[in-house]
C-alpha cells in the first residue's frame, strides 16, 4: 500500500510493503536527502499480514493527503516512537 501525503513543504510517500514473513514501511520525499525503512520480520506470513493491515489502518487514521508540514512530522515521530520502536531501521540515500 502507498500513501502519499501533501504538506506545503513537500510530498511525502509511505509504502507498506509485505513479503513473505516481512514488512516494511518506507518513508521518502524528493525534498529528504534519505530514505528510511523500518522491517519487521515475523515468525509466518500470517502474522506479516496482520502487522501490514494494523500499519495500513494506523496510516488511515493518522495522515490525511493533504496535512501541515509539522503535523505529518509529529504523526510520524509519534508512530516511530511507539509502533516501529523495535522495528529494524534502515536509512540510504535517494538514487539519484
């Protein structure tokens, strides 16, 4: 699943994206010198699938395609504090 989130400031995509027994959600903006990820492996795809929906539904209820720049920022410090804490984090530069 990808959202795209319009700020004054810049268009951000989240994608949520299950494979197998992993999930991962990306964040990136052409305006961020960086892409973050967070994975989360699980013991069966099931459970990826389960993870996968709760993600796609707390991006349904927090992020709105058009927000302020500092509301999306605070949404997002609020999501990787409390739900992605102990997801691995990955973070590389865009291709260019």
């Amino acid at each position: 699943m990808r959202t795209q989130v319009e700020t004054p400031a810049a268009i951000y995509d989240l994608t949520i994206t299950p494979y197998g027994n992993q999930v991962t959600l990306m964040v990136a903006s052409d305006t961020l010198p960086t892409v973050t990820q967070f994975a989360l492996t699980t013991s069966d795809e099931s459970l990826a699938t389960y993870f996968s929906n709760y993600l796609n539904g707390l991006l349904a209820l927090h992020f709105q395609p058009k927000m302020a720049n500092a509301t999306f920022i605070s949404e997002l410090e609020k999501l990787i504090s409390t739900v992605l804490v102990n997801w691995q984090n990955n973070t590389y530069p865009l291709p260019e």
